[in-house]
C-alpha cells in the first residue's frame, strides 16, 4: 500500500505477487495489485482481477475500502453498490456497511434505493440524520421526476408526513432539519405553513445564517403577497442596518404595491405582523430623509441611504411624478455622493445605474462640476494637473470613467481622441508612483487610465485608423509589465491578438490568468474560438483538453459534494449541486469543445496515424447518435467579463446575446452534422452481397446510406437557416461576443465542397449496389462531381492567396481570414481524401474482378468503365492542388521570415521611446504567431499529400 500511495506502482505489484506466493487467497493483495495495475494502463487485467475478488463477496474492511478505490478510478461507481449491497445481506447489523451503501447509491445518483438505505440505517441505529437522508431522498425523486404532477402528489407529501411524525414526536434536533421542512412545504407551495414553521418555535433552530429567519419570511410574505408584512419587516431591518441594499428594494416595492393596492391599515389592532407600516409616498420620503439624518451620526459613512434617495426618485420619475416630493435634484445629490465617497472605487459603480437621471444636456456641466472640487496640482501653466495623493488619482479616475460612460469621449474627432489617450497615459504614468510598494500580485492604482486610454484607441481602429490597433496592444504591454496580475489586461490582449490572428502569445496569457474551475466554462470560449481556426494545431488539442479534463471531472465532482452536503447536513444545497451539474452538462461550450475536439483529432490522425475507421472507433463515435442535448443548451459564457465604460446604447445587450446564442447553436449544429457524417464513412464498408440477394440489404448496410442521407439533409437544412441568420449582417459590439466561423465557412467556399463531397458517397454507394455493367449515367455524374470538385477545391485555394502580413503606409496590416480560409482548406481536403479512400475502396474490388475476366477471356480489350479514368485523374489533380498550396505555404514562410519589422515608422510619432520597445515585442509576437500558425499548417498538408499518393489503383 505504501508503494500506491508513492506512485511506486510496479513495486506495488510485485510486492502483491510475493505475498499471493505465500497466501493464494489473500483478497485485499489482489485488490491492491489491481490498483496497481490499473495505474499502469493494464485496465481490463485490473478489472479481471479484482471481479474475481468481489465474486467472493468480501466483508472485511480492507478488501472493501480497496475495492471502491479501484472502481472510482475505473469510472465504475455502480460496482460499488453491488459491493456493498452483498456486505449488507451477509452483515446485516454493521451501520458503517449500510452507510457504505447509502454513500454508494448518492454517488449513482439511485435516490429510491438511497430512501430505502436511509430508513433500514434508522432501524439499525435510530439516529435522526439517518432519517432525514431517507427524508431527502424523497424530495431528491421528485425533483428528479420528469412528471411533475407526481412529485407534488406523492413523493413531497410523503415527505411531508415523514417530517410531521418527528414533529408530533418532539424528536427534531438540528437545524438542518428545520431547513428541509421549510425546503418541502417550500416545494409543495404551502407557504402559509412554511411561514408559520420559521415564525414557531421551531424556527428559533434557525441560526448558522445571518437574518435566516427573517429573510425565509421575507420569501415567503412576498410568495403569499402579504404586503404590510413585507414593508414593516423590511422597515424593522433598516433601523437595525441601513446599509443593507436588498431591503431598501422590498421597501420601496411594498410601499408602492401597497399604493396600487389602496390599502390602509386597520383602525384598531396592529397594522401588521411584523408591526408598522408605510403605505405613502410622504411616509417613504420622510424614511429616507431620516435615514441619511442618522448616518450623519454614525462613525463611518455609509453609501444605503444616499443611494436610496435616487432609487426613490427613479422611481417616482418613473411613475410620473416629478419633484413633487421635493427630494431635491438628482445632479445635485450625486455631486454631494462623489464629494462623500469619491475616493472609493466603488464610487463610479454606484452611480452608474442613476445616470439616466441627468439630462444629455447637463453632461459636460456637470463633470466639470466634479473636476473642480478634485484637488490637482500643475507643475507649470500649461502642463497637466495631476493628484497629489491616491485619494485624489481615485477621484479623478471616477471622473474619467463617467466621462466615458456619458459618451462624452465617443463624440470626440480624431484629434481630440488622441490628446486625451495621450493624457491618460500621462497620468497613469504619473500614478505608477504611489504604487512603488505594490506587491507583484496586487494591482498599480493607475491601472484603468490605461484601460481607458486602449479603449478609446480601440474607438479609433473601429473606425478605420489602422495604427491605432498596435497602439492598443503597445499600451497593454507596458501595462502589463508594471502590473503583471491584472486579469483586465491580459482579456483585452488576448481578444485584440486574436481579432489580428495571432494566437502564440495567447496561450501564454490565457495561462498566467490561471483559470479555476467553472471559469473553464465561463471564459474558456476566449481560447477554444481561435485556436484551432489560427491554424495551431497543437495548442487548440491542449484548450480542448483543459476544458474537457474540467467538464468530465465536474461529474465525478459533484458527486463527492453531494456527499459531504448529506454528513453535514446541509440538505438545501444538494438541489444547488444538482442544478450546477445539470448546467454543466447541457453547457453550450462543453458540446462545441467536444464536437471540435474530436473533428480535430481526425484532422491531425484519420489515415495519417491511425486509418479513419480505427480513429472512430477508439472516439466511439457513430452517425446515428447524437449526445447533445439542443433543447436544453445552456449558454455560460461571460460576455462582460472585460470592463467595458460604454453608453448603454453601444454596450453589450440583451438581443446581442440572444443573437450569438443562435449564431453559436446553428454552427455547432453545421460542426456536428459534418462529424457525424464522416464518422457514417466506414459504415459504408463493404458487406454487399451480388445483386440476387437483395433480402440482405434491407437492415444492414443500406440503413446506413438512409442515415447518412437524412444527415445531409439537415446539414443542407442548417445551412440554409445559418446563411438567413448572417443576412441580418449583425454588428456585436467589439468587446461583446466573437462572431462564429460560420460567415466564413460560407464565403470562402468550403461549405458547397463539403456538401458535395458528401453526396458524392451517396453517389457512389449507389455505383457500388448496382455494379459496374448498367451503370454509364451514375458513372459519367460521378466524373462530372469529381471535376466540379476540383473547381471548388481551387477555387477555396485562390480564396487563401495573398500576404498574411502587409506593410501599408508604415504600418502594418494582418490578413487573419486568409489564415482562417487556409486552415478551412485543410479541412475540407482531408475531408476529400476520406471520401477518396471509401471511392477507393468501392473501386478496387470491381478493378480486380475485371483483371480476372480479362485472364479469362484472354482478350486484351476489355473495356475499362469510365469511372477508373475519373477517379484517377481525380486523385492526380488533388495530388498537384495539394502540392501547389504546399508551396504557396513555403513561399508565405519565407516573406514572413523576411519580413523584417523594426524599420516600420510609426508616422504619427505619438510613441515615446519606452513605448518603442514594446511596440517591437508586439509584431515580433505577431510575426511569429502567423510563421508558427504557416509552419504547423505545411506540415499537415504534406503528411495529407503522402496519403494521396497511396490512392493510385
């Protein structure tokens, strides 16, 4: 065991192989040495071994332990159930085996058998977690119940009862169990009850959580509309803290819900069960008045009350009243706001969501009047005024993002544009200076000036101004050298280097943002969208994996959690781990990862490495199965996780999102279909009997041509919704989401050569159950598709011609669609050559059997069918297109080596001398990326050019 837990696994092995010497039947040795060997890639030996073991049905404690370690490994967690189930039939008292198997079922997900386990636990051992696994279980089945009528009528109130019981008992203990009896009358819509079980006495249980009680009353008034409730517990929870945003919302929606409703409160009793309550307007000015009067009181400032006082006005603005209530001017208030709290990063956040309260008119007045009540200090009369202290660089830095946000830079000319990157670079240089004591990890204070300073330059480059793009990177370089944990950096290079076609440096960057856990989900698109399509191979099999090693594991994961959330108790988190499993597993990106993952593992090894059929099979991937669950998909990506100052009408929206979830579905529906039917090519093999048996044919082979055709349909079908939805020729916002391949797949001609590579198979599948004799008009169709394809084929290579890189003007230009029509020419060749190899091996048999007729007639002129000549000539032209793009790669290599980048002027000489250096690194960085994305290209197009030339019949 020791040598396991080192690593040491042969050693662990032979060490088992001594003992089994000595005692043959020593079960838990066995079970060791199959850890052993499992850990050493000997899967099914270790799986023999250890069924071996547990056909005896151990009971020791030693042999079970192993074994469950030996199947997690395995991915077997259902043979630990049967271990155990045996355990329990042969030691039926042993509560540590029965928990054993409860744990076991937990981990399958077996929730009935889990309530079973649960209950026979309680009889051994009356304990009441027991009881209450067996509880949750029953609400574990009616969530899982796809009739939702049957977990209403009969797992939850079953539930229901089970907890009652222990009530009327007097047996309930813990918290948790409170918890998962406010969780089932939850479930059950019982709301009334709910809200009596936290206000009784058993709700005083309810203490891990801070205001728990108050806040499961809160759910439950609002579930049951009790307003007055609402609005006196929410008014309560404010007197004791009025910092706390959430009750300030319940307050002002009960206040106005109560208004609607002409309520008012009763004469005699009580307004409420909570107490007091508010149902005017007057009432809530009069709250909100007196709530900032105390904070002036209090020893630090608090941001509530002053940020409620604007909520109320938006919404009494929104209700059509305006300053009646004389709550004061929205400017005002926020320049009373900026001078208390200005100084606190938080200050541009809060008063973002109110800026709609200024009018357009009163932009400029009104961050002017900020500007001057920030203490700056000019060194000379025309030189710039810049902070003293971080307290000013805070306030001034708020001011600057407001700027951005109210659209002032975006009206801008050019020119202005320019001087003002020019002095937010001043002053963030100038802000370098208060951060020299910053650690490495922590951020510079000035660190936004630059970020705000790149965006306006990437205002410049949307527009047209082709310099201002390596300035962008130029600046995010430098910031990133004083700054070099600042994720905001790193997103914004690694989007600009891929929006130029440069992927080398973006692995690096995406790696030192070192992603954790669902990031790979959120974030992970940054990556898995150019990798590949940039043509670096390598680097695209490497994403994929860091996001699949993430999805697979989740499932494993969750498991465990689910687990821990039973020993401790922690019931209402259990459905939480289930929802995140479920997320996860429907996630967009998990699909579009594994889809292209294994279309790329067949570029770089079907009939390369490994033949196409074997690729297939080892990927188990078959054309009738489709594993991706299209009415669920669940889009996770974080589309603002890059800061982003824009007015509301350039932002990212709503509708943009919905535009690219659709975008991003119908071309993972065009990758998926394309998959499935090359992976439908070996299906085609040959099992076809002479004509007269065609009895054969009905279930075999011929259902799999029907298949294939009904996937090319809906591929067509997809194809055609993909191109309308690219008619609407939609704009997302350059921060926003990154468009899919799909425009390109269309344009550049790839799309029309893989569909008529696939009716080609079906074309031939037919030459093949006809025979060559009666067959002239499939023949001459098939020499029509192969020459109409070579067309094609040319025509997606002129579309990859021209430089990658040009030098225009001084400045340089890069050509990222050519890159990403080079690697969709790849792509569709090796898709070609795949269907060669099927017309291949249709061909060759019908090639030999005419050479016997030949020896048998003895004639010399026995006419060779069409078909060959079209093949060969076929295969000779793919042979030269192939080697002609070769060398066009060799001789893009070459003017990319001879590119020689440093006598580039930048002619508007913005650029400092320290911003020259960086400069130099960033088209080096994108110099090399474009050689790197050339050479890995070349390289797989002559290994695709050897695998032609093995297609000679």
């Amino acid at each position: 065991a020791d040598y396991l837990d080192n690593g040491n696994n042969k050693m662990a092995i032979q060490q088992a192989d001594k003992l089994l010497k000595k005692h043959k039947d020593l079960h838990c040795a066995k079970v060791l040495k199959a850890i052993g060997l499992q850990r050493t890639g000997k899967q099914d030996e270790a799986y023999a071994l250890a069924q071996e073991v547990a056909a005896l049905e151990p009971t020791d404690d030693n042999s079970l332990q192993a074994l469950t370690i030996l199947y997690r490994e395995m991915h077997r967690p259902e043979l630990v159930t049967k271990l155990y189930e045996a355990a329990v039939k042969k030691v039926p008292n042993s509560e540590e085996y029965h928990s054993h198997l409860f744990m076991a079922y937990a981990r399958v997900g077996e929730y009935k058998k889990m309530q079973q386990a649960g209950m026979a636990l309680y009889k051994i051992v009356p304990k009441n977690p027991y009881y209450f696994w067996s509880v949750m279980s029953l609400i574990m089945q009616s969530i899982s119940a796809q009739d939702e009528n049957l977990s209403k009528t009969m797992f939850l109130p079953l539930a229901e009862r089970m907890v009652e019981k222990m009530v009327k008992e007097d047996k309930i203990e813990a918290e948790a169990e409170v918890e998962l009896y406010y969780m089932i009358l939850e479930r059950l819509e019982k709301y009334k009850e709910a809200l009596d079980v936290v206000r009784g006495k058993l709700g005083e249980k309810l203490t891990s959580e801070l205001q728990s009680r108050e806040n499961k009353c809160m759910a439950m008034y609002k579930k049951l509309h009790r307003w007055p409730e609402c609005n006196a517990l929410a008014r309560k929870l404010l007197l004791k803290n009025s910092d706390d945003w959430q009750f300030y919302i319940t307050y002002f929606d009960s206040v106005f819900q109560l208004i609607d409703e002409s309520w008012t409160p009763p004469a005699e009793e009580e307004h409420s069960l909570e107490g007091e309550v508010h149902c005017s307007i007057e009432q809530a000015v009069n709250f909100i008045e007196e709530r900032i009067t105390e904070e002036s009181k209090s020893s630090r400032p608090l941001r509530g009350p002053y940020l409620a006082k604007l909520e109320l006005i938006r919404r009494l603005r929104h209700r059509g009243c305006n300053d009646e209530y004389k709550l004061g001017d929205p400017e005002e208030l926020m320049f009373q706001y900026f001078k208390k709290f200005g100084d606190k990063p938080c200050c541009f956040t809060d008063l973002k969501v109110f800026v709609d309260l200024l009018p357009p008119s009163q932009y400029t007045k009104f961050i002017r009047q900020l500007l001057d009540v920030i203490p700056l200090a000019a060194a000379a009369e025309n030189e710039v005024a810049l902070p003293g202290d971080i307290k000013a660089l805070q306030q001034h830095l708020c001011v600057v993002q407001l700027s951005r946000l109210l659209g002032i830079y975006h009206a801008m000319e050019k020119k202005q544009k320019l001087a003002v990157v020019r002095e937010l670079m001043l002053r963030y240089r100038h802000g370098l200076e208060f951060g020299k004591s910053c650690l490495k990890t922590e951020l510079q204070f000035s660190d936004y000036y630059c970020l705000l300073a790149v965006h306006l330059l990437l205002d410049l480059w949307l527009e047209g101004e082709e310099a201002a793009v390596w300035q962008c990177l130029t600046l995010l370089e430098e910031g990133l050298s004083h700054s070099p944990s600042n994720a905001q950096f790193k997103l914004l290079l690694i989007r600009i280097y891929c929006r130029l076609g440069a992927f080398e440096p973006v692995s690096e960057l995406y790696s030192s943002l070192d992603a954790k856990h669902i990031q790979h989900d959120t974030i992970g698109y940054l990556l898995t969208r150019y990798a590949g399509s940039l043509g670096h191979y390598a680097a695209a099999s490497q994403s994929c994996n860091f996001a699949l090693r993430f999805f697979h594991s989740n499932q494993k994961d969750t498991s465990e959690y689910i687990i821990q959330a039973y020993k401790y108790g922690a019931f209402e988190k259990i459905p939480e781990f289930i929802a995140f499993r479920n997320r996860l597993n429907s996630s967009l990106h998990f699909a579009q990862v594994r889809t292209e993952r294994m279309l790329l593992d067949l570029l770089l090894e079907a009939n390369i490495s490994t033949s196409l059929e074997e690729s297939i099979k080892s990927m188990s991937l078959s054309p009738e199965e489709d594993d991706i669950p299209w009415k669920d998909l669940r889009d996770n990506r974080d589309l603002t996780v890059l800061f982003s100052w824009d007015p509301k009408d350039r932002d990212i929206s709503d509708e943009h999102r919905k535009l690219s979830l659709e975008e991003e579905t119908l071309w993972l529906r065009i990758r998926s279909l394309t998959l499935r039917l090359v992976s439908g090519l070996p299906t085609l093999g040959h099992t076809i009997q002479p004509k007269n048996s065609e009895k054969t044919a009905e279930n075999g082979v011929s259902s799999k041509i029907d298949t294939i055709r009904a996937l090319l349909q809906q591929l067509e079908a997809t194809v055609d919704s993909g191109k309308k939805f690219l008619e609407q020729k939609i704009q997302y916002p350059v921060l926003g989401p990154p468009p899919t391949r799909m425009a390109g797949f269309f344009s550049n001609g790839s799309c029309q050569c893989q569909t008529s590579l696939f009716y080609l198979v079906s074309d031939i599948y037919e030459l093949d159950t006809n025979g060559l004799e009666d067959s002239a008009e499939i023949q001459e169709r098939i020499g029509n598709s192969f020459k109409s394809l070579v067309e094609r084929l040319t025509d997606l290579f002129n579309n990859c011609k021209g430089d990658l890189i040009e030098v225009r003007d001084g400045t340089l230009k890069t050509h990222p669609n050519l890159l990403e029509n080079l690697v969709f020419f790849v792509e569709t060749i090796s898709i070609a050559l795949w269907v060669s190899s099927y017309c291949d091996s249709v061909l060759r048999p019908f090639k030999s059997n005419l050479q016997k007729k030949k020896k048998k007639k003895k004639e010399s002129s026995v006419a060779v069918p069409p078909v060959f000549t079209h093949f060969l000539d076929y295969v000779t032209e793919l042979q030269t297109l192939t080697s002609n793009v070769i060398d066009h790669i060799k001789g893009l290599e070459i003017i990319l080596t001879a590119l020689k980048l440093e006598e580039l002027s930048l002619k508007d000489t913005l650029l400092l001398q320290e911003e020259k250096k960086f400069t130099k690194t960033v088209q080096g960085k994108v110099q090399s990326s474009y050689h790197h994305s050339v050479q890995e290209i070349g390289e797989l197009l002559k290994k695709r050019l050897d695998t032609i030339k093995k297609l000679k019949i």
